[in-house]
C-alpha cells in the first residue's frame, strides 16, 4: 500500500502531496511551527513542511501506538494512544520532541481525539462498562474527573472541542445510522448536525469556528474501515449544507484526529493507493 501525505487548500481548491511513502502512514496533525505529525505502523513522526520526510519521535516505553494523537493548544505537548503497557488503547502525554510518556486514563480502552483550547482537559471515546458500547468522555490532563458527556448511543468516535471550547463535535451512530453531533462539555445541549445518506465520521471545527471539515462514507459502510472511495467535506459551524471538497481512495487513517492548518485554510489528510 502506497501512502501519501496531502494538503487541501480551500481557498485555491488545490491538492499538493507533500510526502509519498510506501507503507501506512496516517492521521495527520498540523503544528503551527511548519511540521506535521503522523502515525506510522505503531510510531510517530514528524514530517518538516520544507523538507517533507519522515523523522521518528521517541515516545519511551510506549509503543503499540494507534493513530489517535495530536498536539496541545500551546504546541508543546503531545497526547498519544498505545496499547503496549496495558493491552488495550490508553491514553498517555508528552513532550512535543518525544520522550517517556506519562499516563493519563487509569482505565482502557480510552482513545484520545481532543484537546480544549484553554489546555485543561482532554476529550477521548472510552468503554467504561463489560460489552458496553464506546462512550464520550473528558478528564483533566492529568486523568483525574473523569466525566461522561455522552453514553446513550450504539457507538461514539472523533469528538473534537470547537475553538470557543463552547461545543465537542462527534460522529454518533444510533440504529444503523452515523451522523455528525455537537453537545455541550456538560452533556447538555446535543444536536444532531448531519442526517443525509453520507455515513459521516471524524469532524475537526476549523480553528477560525466558521467550518467544520469531515469524512463521508458512502451509505451502508459499517465502521470505519480503510480502502474505499471516499469524500471529505465542510459544512457550516452553525448547521447547514455541506459540500465536498476532496473525493480520494482511503478512510480509516485519512482524517482521524485534528488536521487544520493554523490559517484555517488548509489542512492536511491522508490518500492510499494499492
């Protein structure tokens, strides 16, 4: 499988591949000093936007890695998800240039996906009861108020705080169904944003608040899966129609945790060739 690392530019419509490898790289973060950051095969790298190639970042003990991770607010800090300590998927923070990650969930599986932009607390899809289904819930960064902002569906992934910290966007699915949802950080408030034929999955709000940039699954696709024809769209913060913006052949690993350039313009994504 070919992999290869791209940035979409809304404002020209221009797709530019900045890195082609031949493996599985995926899920693309973008750090506003100029380099993004990617899972490789249970590693993670960095790739510099002026020499794109791919440099491993230490994470110490840990590795297993899955390709759920992202950068603080401030950029100085690392939240990573790996398997090789516990078995199942926990949630670990560390420096930005890598080094021995430091625990944060006590319990697993917890997969994380966001960061509140004051830096406080983490956002992440855990199970938190025997064949219960995976559930929205946020901590402190160092673990400790666990609190559950939403458990009443068959599956929750991808919740992503917007840049007011005043919504965390999901993809819920209920009967068969997966659409976009926004709750309030307390549980109050949900909406249901998306309800067309798509199988949407995985919304990043732009850092401006205007966007919200997601993956659409053609109907019937079950899961997440990797290796089929799929969309990436925006639709407005506020609800309304989305439209597509990049059809390419990829899913799972393509958009999975925040991926927007700092401008609000760009954001970066993963396509896969055979």
């Amino acid at each position: 499988m070919r992999s290869e690392l791209c940035v979409h530019d809304l404002g020209t419509g221009d797709t530019t591949v900045l890195l082609t490898h031949e493996g599985i790289i995926e899920a693309p973060n973008w750090h506003p000093d100029g380099f993004l950051l990617v899972n490789g095969e249970g590693r993670l790298y960095r790739v510099p936007l002026d020499a794109p190639r791919l440099e491993e970042v230490p994470t110490g003990r840990v590795g297993g890695l899955n390709n759920d991770h992202g950068i603080s607010p401030d950029g100085r800090r690392l939240a990573i998800s790996g398997k090789s300590e516990t078995g199942a998927s926990c949630i670990y923070l560390m420096p930005l240039e890598g080094g021995e990650p430091v625990r944060v969930t006590d319990k697993v599986p917890s997969w994380w996906h966001g960061w509140s932009p004051d830096g406080e607390r983490l956002a992440y899809a855990a199970v938190r009861r025997a064949g219960g289904p995976v559930s929205l819930y946020t901590c402190r960064v160092d673990g400790s108020d666990e609190v559950c902002v939403a458990d009443d569906f068959d599956h929750i992934d991808g919740p992503d705080y917007t840049p007011d910290g005043e919504w965390i966007w999901f993809n819920g699915e209920r009967d068969g169904r997966v659409d976009l949802w926004r709750i309030r950080p307390d549980g109050s408030g949900r909406e249901r944003m998306t309800d067309g034929e798509t199988v949407d999955w995985f919304p990043h709000p732009s850092p401006d608040g205007t966007l919200v940039l997601f993956l659409a699954y053609p109907a019937g696709t079950q899961g997440h899966p990797a290796n089929l024809d799929v969309a990436l769209r925006v639709m407005p913060a506020e609800g309304g129609e989305s439209r597509e913006v990049v059809r390419l052949f990829g899913g799972q690993g393509t958009i999975n945790v925040p991926c927007w350039a700092s401008d609000g313009r760009r954001f970066a994504f993963m396509r896969f060739a055979p």
